[in-house]
C-alpha cells in the first residue's frame, strides 16, 4: 500500500498521457489542418465533414487571438471592422476552429481598384512624339506591393479540391460612396478668367564672365555628382522603397512604401538632365500600387506634398501633355482619387491619418480635434494644380473649403491676428456643447445596456458584445516624423465611453426565430455636433511661430496666389495679414559677436491675452530658415520693397547658423540672445555671460555667504589649533610619547563639525576651481592617526587660508558651461545638434540669389555646401549626422526623401542659368517641386 501511494501520480499521468495518444489516434486528420499550407500528402476526404464553401466558424471567436497569419492581423480598427457580424444563432466550437482571416473577406471585392477612369496608357503618345518609351509591360510584370500569404480557406479537412496550392490575398483600398458629399452645384470652381499681371520676380541678369562661369559650372557639377552618388546608391539598394540607409546599404520604410525617394527627385532627375535614370525610374512608378500600402494609416499631408507633388510637378517639367510620359499624370490621379476620401466629413475638414481599408474607409468620419496648421493647409498647391491640369474642379474644391475656413477664422481673429495657433480644432464641432450631449447619449446607452444584461439574465439571446463597445478616433497619428512635435496624438482606442469619431448605435430588432424584439448593434454613425469654424486646437497656453508644424501653410498663401494667376484674391489678404503678425510678434535681432545685422524668427505662448501674458522663446531652428525666400517673394509679388530686405536678414541669419559651429552646418534647435534694441546692438559679453549662468543674479550673494563661511571656518580653526597646541604641551610634560591621542581637530571632524559641512556645501554647489584639488576635501575628513598628519592638516588649512578661489567665480562656470556642451559663440543652448540633410536655408539662399542678383549668396551656399559633404558623405549616398557642434560626428544612417528632392536641387539651381526654373513661369512647392505657372485659365 505504501509504495502505490508512493507511484499514484506515475499512474495518473500514464493515463492521461494514454488517453491523449488515443485521441490524437482518432483526430489525426483534424492535425493535417494545421500544416495545410506544407507540401503534404493530403489526407481522406470526410464525407461527413460540412462543405467546403461554409466552413463551421464561431463567430463569437476573437480573431485577434490568432496571431502570425499575417502582418494585416496587427490593425485594431481593421479586425474590429471585419468582426462578422453576430446576428446568427451560436454554433457548436470544433476542436481546431478553421477561421476564416480577415483578408479573406469579401475575397472578390479585394482588387477592385475603384470607379474613376484613368488615362489611357502613354506608348502612342510616346511614340508620336518621338521620345524614347519606356517598357509598359516589362514594368507590369512585377509590383512592389506586400503579398500576405494567408492558408487557403479550402485546404485541409473536408477540402473538396485537395490539391489546390494556397492563394494569396491582398487587402486593397477600393472607392467607397461617400457620406458627405457636396454637391454638383455647390462645387467651388477653379478662377477663371486671365491671369493678372504679376511684377517680375527675378533680378534681370547680365551677361556672365568668363571667369565666374567657370567658377558657376564647376560648383553646379560636383552638385550633380552629389545627385549621381546618392541616386546610385538608392537605385542599387533601396530601389523600390521609401528610402536609403546609406551607411549599411539597406533601406527603410518610414512612409507608405510606395518609393518615396524615387517619386520625390522625378523632377530632380529631370532638371539635372539625369534622363536615362528618369526614363528608368518612370517603369518602377509605374509599378507602384497605391491601393495597398505597409501602412495601416496614409500620412496625408507627406504623401500629398512628396507624392503627389512629385508626380504632378514631373509632369510638368518633363513637357506635360506634350511631353508624351503620361504615366505621370495618371498615377497622379489614382493618388488623389484614394486622398480624396479624407475629405468625406461633415465639414470637409480632412482626416490627416487616414485609414484606407475599406472596411475602416467606408465608415462616417470627422476631421481631428488636435490637428497642425501644417498639415490642414498645405495640401492647396497640389490639388489646384492637379485641377489645373485634369479641368476637374473637385480637387480645387477640397482645398477652397480649408482656405475659407482658414480665411473666415481670421476674420473672426486669433489671440495674434493675422498668424494660428499650432494645433487647430478642424473637428467642426464645439467641444464642450457635445460633451454635454454626449453624456446624454452615454446615459441612454447605459440603460440600453442595462436592458441588454437583463435580457441576458432570462436567457433571452443578445447580439451585443463587449467587443460591440470598442469605438476608436478618427485621427490616428503614425508612431513618428522627422519634422512633426512631441505632442501630437498617439492611437487611441476607447473601450467605453464615447469619442469623437464613431457611436455605437444601438437599434431595437425583432429576432424572427424567437419572435422577441432585441437590442442589438446598428450601423456605426457620427455622434451628435454642434456646428462651429476653425478654432484652436490647445487648452489653455496656445503656441505662434514659423517653425516645424506651422511653416507651410504660410509658405503656400502667396504661392497659391501666383499658381493661382491673382484670381483669388483670399490668399494675398492672408498673406499680407501673416507678415504684418511676423514683424510685430516674432521677428527679433540676436546680439553676435561680430555685431552682423540678422534677423530670426521667434515663438510666442499665450494663454489669449498676448499684450499682457505673451512669452517669448528666442529659437533658432533649421525649419524656420524657410522665411527668408517668403518675405523675398512676397515682397516682390506684392510689391513691398521693405519686405525683400527683412528676407535678406532672415536668411543672414541662418548662414550665420551654419558659420558658427565647429562643422559649418547649423543645428535643427537653439536658443539665443535677443538685443534689447534692435537698431542699436553690440556684443555684450558681460550680458551673454549672465545669460548663461542660470544663478547670475544670485552668484554675488553666493560668494559673500561664501567668503562668510571661509572666514568663520578660519576662526574655527585658529582655535583648534591652539586646542591642538595646548594638548601636545600637556602630553609632552605628562611623558605621553609612544601613543599619540588623537587631536582635538580630528574628533570635530570625525563628528562632523560646522567646518568640514561648510566647507562640503560649498565645493557641491559650485564647480571645482582649476587651481583647486578635491583630493584635499577628502583627505580633511578623514581621521589622523598621529601628529604628524594632524601638523599636515594644520598646514593645509593655512594654505586655506591663504586661498582665494572667489575672484573669477562667475566666468568659471560660464567658460566650463561653453566647453561642456560646446556653445558657439552667441548660442545659449543647443537643444537639438543633428542635422537631417535639411534644405530650408539653403531654399531661402537661392531666393535671394534669384531675386537680388547677388552672387555673395552662391559663395555663402557654396561654404554651405562643402561643410554638408565633409560631413555627411557615406560610400553610397549622405547620412544625417547627430552632433553639428563637434568635427568628430557620427552618421545616423538616413537619407531623407528630400535631400535628393530639396537640397541637392536648390543647391543645383543656385549654380545653374537663371533661366532653369525662372521663378518668373514656375512656383514650388514646400517639397521644392516646381509647377508651373498659368498663363491662361485653368493654367494650361
């Protein structure tokens, strides 16, 4: 007996294990299930299993627990969406449930690419005009779309056709019927009539020497070589994909995946005369499928201004219709036909994250609560060019609505008139009146579904789950942007409560099996709105500047007025109003040490009074260099001299960003100086250096309570050492020789007398002086062992004594301060010390250089450009670089879409013939890409 119980669990687990073996003996075909997608022998045909076309499925399953079919299974709002619907009587659970995945819903629908005609393919064209074609079906037979291996819902147990190989689906983005339409008869029209006479833009150049064209053309070729290594290097190792990691020679995806960096230098390509590398780029661009993307959200305001930008603006200098690539202009209009969906809102406002499955696209949707001035108003140039070109007014009209909307809140007025808040409400509708609806609506939910639980409780059966709650933003930001702030909105994903996207409506249905009226989950709708404008997206403190997730929109209001023509006249008036808010609010002059007279771009918080509570931040960054080309070109457009010379200024002092730093290039973020008078500053060193000292103002209190402390502390020790003195006589006289008692000194120091904690308290505030050892401190706190260490002690505190490190205090800790962080001379903090390969202050370079005629402004770029090279170059292309403040950089390993697209081409144009792209018959956009300017109506 006792040795059975010693075995009882031996022979439990037998059995079990037994039993199992005897299971797996009789389902062993539902095992081949699981290895379905394996090359395998296929097991026997069940002819008592159900049909292959209706696979037993427990919908009340959550398919989100299945992970690894695929990467699409990591889309909450898209597995929410393509939850069956719960309406059927629940069936019985089989031991291996087969469960139909998300892709393969609505199988047939999948690649429908939408109900828009495209234009025709461009062979004929191509070949009428003489130009050599590219190969159409070379190009289609590959396609740098995800493929998403899912097992076939058919193989497996019960499979009829059991060799059928497992097929392959894709989740596509198809055209939807909108919710929110406008109208036929309320479609805001393109201006039409003749284009206004507009001043000339260009300085009027003359005849070049000899000398300075060869100076000219040897600049403008080693740019070109710049742009023939990287596109080499992208070609060969990023081909296909957004863009280069050029120090390990991979590449990355940060976007959608549809080749960022090879649509964004199309125009680059071409105005280089890069052509065979163009016509060889058109096949790749013509693999692109934008119905699919490794995004589960599109970034609208990046894919617009690289993407579709990109496509519109090669067109355009590749010759347009003429020109024969039409392929250009109809992956245009597939783009903007999928982005015309974000428009479907109430206010037609836009959803700047959009989430482009069908099952998520074809929901009711809202514009964000929370949105940058940015990416609401920097979409204008692109789509009124594309309604240019195609004479379809819709694309005009997306963009019309947000000017208005713009336009009509700064006719109401912001707290700085004339310039908005960083982040905007485009939601349409007054936050605090629909909280108060909401909570109604929260309210009768509640009992709705306390109704629903008590149904439950009498066995009634409901089609209401917790997973019928889940409700989730319309808004969804991506998980990060090279040029986007820190306090943009992350996903959010309420499982109760209401937000300020999607409701849950719940409708009263009669089950016709059991004849009992239900509550169960209707179709999804928009919650209730109470109408209002544009208004500011913060509570409390609100944020002005020029800089990152402001720029463009401002940038865009004088140059839609030249795409334009000068038939709207909205643009200039807001324009107009931004600059006179400029100049009152942000401009400011920093003092430098050379006295150079330059201009910056300031950013000021308010919490609604700016007369009375206005804080300036003093900031210098890369984005912000923008604003010199802007005063110059509006200021020649709208013909306000004073206008081109704040221009001048602002750029002055971006170069003198860039000279300042030990690399030659200018940091994304700093602080400086401003001078109290901006018509009458000098260098101050002694106000730089209070600056810079965090304590100045308190440092001479500190040093009196300092020389305070020093002089009771010598006090303290006169009198140890007399102590001292008067012990040693006594000891001496008594005949104590062979065993020293410790002084008196030693025992207040051991027990930590007010000497030795003035003395600690000091040394930890302030820095350690240069003549000054800490060792010292150290070695005064510890216990002496006999009298000749505690006469070493007394020397040294009369070697305190004697000390003065007080005089110099201040400079110390300013000069430790400039070589810790290595602060160029008139900078007060580097916050940020990359540099991403940025081209805004070298766009406002070219600027002036067009606009004035100077040429000290190609001898400023050209500095600029070699300290870039020396810096950034890699084997295969250019790298951001962390730290512009040390020679001894390190590289990041990215290459940004616009180096190839911005940087290199201003730097190429600033070097080219005035003529190539005259800002007289073209206008860029924020990505540099050039459109061309009308000169008829519709601008063709």
């Amino acid at each position: 007996m006792f040795r059975l119980r010693r075995y009882r669990y031996y022979v439990f687990f037998a059995a079990i294990v037994v039993f199992l073996l005897f299971r797996v003996a009789q389902n062993s075909e539902q095992w081949e299930t699981v290895s379905a997608s394996f090359p395998h022998t296929a097991p026997a045909f069940d002819p008592n299993s159900p049909p292959a076309s209706k696979p037993i499925v427990n919908k009340h399953v959550d398919t989100s627990l299945f992970r690894g079919i695929s990467s699409e299974d990591d889309d909450l709002p898209q597995r929410i969406l393509d939850r069956p619907t719960t309406d059927s009587a629940p069936v019985k659970i089989p031991d291996l449930p087969k469960l139909k995945t998300t892709q393969q819903v609505n199988d047939d629908d999948d690649n429908d690419e939408g109900d828009f005609e495209l234009p025709p393919k461009s062979d004929p064209i191509v070949e009428q005009a003489g130009v050599l074609a590219y190969d159409h079906e070379g190009a289609a037979k590959a396609t740098t779309a995800p493929v998403i291996n899912v097992p076939d819902k058919n193989v497996g147990q019960g499979a009829k056709d059991v060799d059928k190989k497992p097929t392959t689906t894709t989740i596509h983005w198809k055209k939807v019927p909108e919710h929110f339409p406008v109208p036929e008869s309320e479609i805001i029209p393109l201006p039409t009539g003749k284009p206004k006479k507009i001043p000339t833009i260009q300085y009027a150049f003359g005849k070049e020497s000899a000398e300075n064209r060869e100076i000219r053309e040897a600049r403008r070729q080693q740019v070109k070589a710049e742009m023939e290594r990287g596109w080499a290097g992208y070609w060969k190792y990023a081909k296909g994909h957004d863009e280069l990691s050029p120090v390990t020679k991979k590449f990355r995806d940060p976007f959608c995946g549809w080749a960022a960096t090879l649509v964004d230098s199309l125009d680059t390509l071409w105005i280089m005369g890069m052509e065979e590398e163009f016509k060889e780029a058109l096949a790749e661009v013509e693999k692109i499928d934008f119905t699919v993307s490794k995004r589960a959200e599109i970034p609208v305001f990046e894919t617009t201004i690289r993407y579709l930008g990109g496509l519109i603006a090669a067109y355009d200098v590749s010759g347009g219709k003429s020109g024969g690539y039409d392929i250009l202009l109809k992956k245009a209009v597939e783009l903007a036909e999928i982005l015309m969906g974000v428009f479907d809102t109430p206010n037609r406002m836009p959803v700047l994250y959009y989430n482009w499955k069908p099952q998520f696209a074809s929901q009711p949707k809202r514009a964000g609560t929370s949105a940058s001035v940015a990416e609401l108003g920097s979409l204008a140039m692109e789509f009124t060019r594309l309604a240019q070109i195609t004479k379809e007014n819709k694309y005009y009209d997306a963009v019309a609505r947000i000017t208005d909307a713009f336009y009509e809140w700064e006719e109401r007025g912001t707290s700085l008139p004339g310039i908005f808040p960083e982040r905007i409400d485009s939601s349409g509708c007054n936050q605090t009146a629909q909280s108060e609806l909401e909570a109604a609506q929260n309210a009768a939910e509640l009992e709705a579904y306390d109704q629903i639980d008590s149904s439950n409780d009498l066995g009634t059966e409901t089609t209401l789950t917790d997973e019928d709650k889940v409700d989730f933003e319309s808004d969804v930001k991506p998980k990060g942007r090279h040029n986007e702030p820190d306090n943009t909105k992350s996903p959010i994903f309420k499982r109760s409560g209401k937000s300020t996207a999607l409701n849950l409506n719940v409708v009263k249905k009669k089950n016709p099996k059991t004849g009992k009226v239900e509550l169960v989950a209707g179709q999804r709708t928009l919650p209730e709105c109470v109408s209002q404008g544009l208004t500011s997206g913060s509570w409390g403190s609100e944020q002005y500047s020029m800089g990152g997730s402001q720029d463009s929109t401002y940038e865009y209001f004088p140059k839609q007025w030249l795409l334009l023509g000068g038939l709207e006249p909205k643009y200039k008036e807001l324009h107009l109003k931004v600059i006179e808010a400029v100049k009152k609010w942000l401009l400011f002059r920093p003092m430098v040490p050379d006295d150079r007279d330059i201009l910056f771009s300031a950013k000021v918080t308010t919490n609604g009074e700016p007369e009375t509570d206005a804080r300036t931040i003093y900031e210098v960054t890369h984005l912000t260099c923008f604003i010199g080309g802007m005063f110059g070109l509006g200021g020649k457009i709208f013909e306000v001299p004073t206008d081109v010379e704040i221009g001048k200024k602002l750029t002055e002092g971006c170069v003198w960003a860039y000279e300042s730093t030990a690399t030659g290039i200018m940091p994304e973020a700093a602080h400086v100086l401003p001078c109290p008078d901006a018509k009458n500053c000098h260098w101050n060193q002694t106000l730089y250096e209070h600056t810079l000292d965090p304590s100045f103002e308190s440092r001479d209190q500190q040093i009196k309570e300092y020389y305070d402390r020093r002089a009771k502390a010598r006090a303290a020790m006169r009198k140890v050492k007399e102590e001292m003195k008067s012990e040693e006589e006594s000891s001496s006289s008594a005949g104590e020789t062979e065993y020293p008692r410790k002084s008196i000194f030693d025992e207040k120091m051991a027990r930590g007398s007010h000497a030795g904690r003035d003395n600690a308290n000091i040394r930890k505030r302030a820095p350690v002086s240069a003549t000054e050892n800490p060792a010292d401190d150290a070695a005064e706190t510890k216990l002496l062992p006999d009298k000749s260490k505690a006469k070493s002690s007394a020397a040294k505190f009369e070697d305190l004594e004697d000390s003065d490190p007080a005089p110099g205090f201040k400079k110390e800790f300013v000069d430790i301060k400039i070589e810790n962080e290595k602060l160029p001379k008139g900078f007060v903090t580097v916050n940020s010390r990359s540099y991403i390969l940025r081209p805004e202050a070298i766009e406002s370079v070219w600027y002036m250089y067009r606009i004035t005629g100077d040429k000290k402004w190609q001898d400023e770029g050209w500095k600029m450009f070699e300290a870039i090279v020396r810096h950034t170059t890699t084997d295969v292309g250019s790298s951001a670089i962390d730290n512009v403040l040390s020679t001894r950089t390190t590289q990041l390993n990215e290459m940004e879409s616009f180096w190839t697209a911005e940087t290199l081409k201003y730097f190429y144009l600033l070097y080219s013939e005035p003529n190539l792209i005259s800002l007289d018959h073209w206008v860029l956009n924020t990505e540099a890409h050039p459109f061309k300017r009308p000169k008829a109506p519709f601008g063709v």
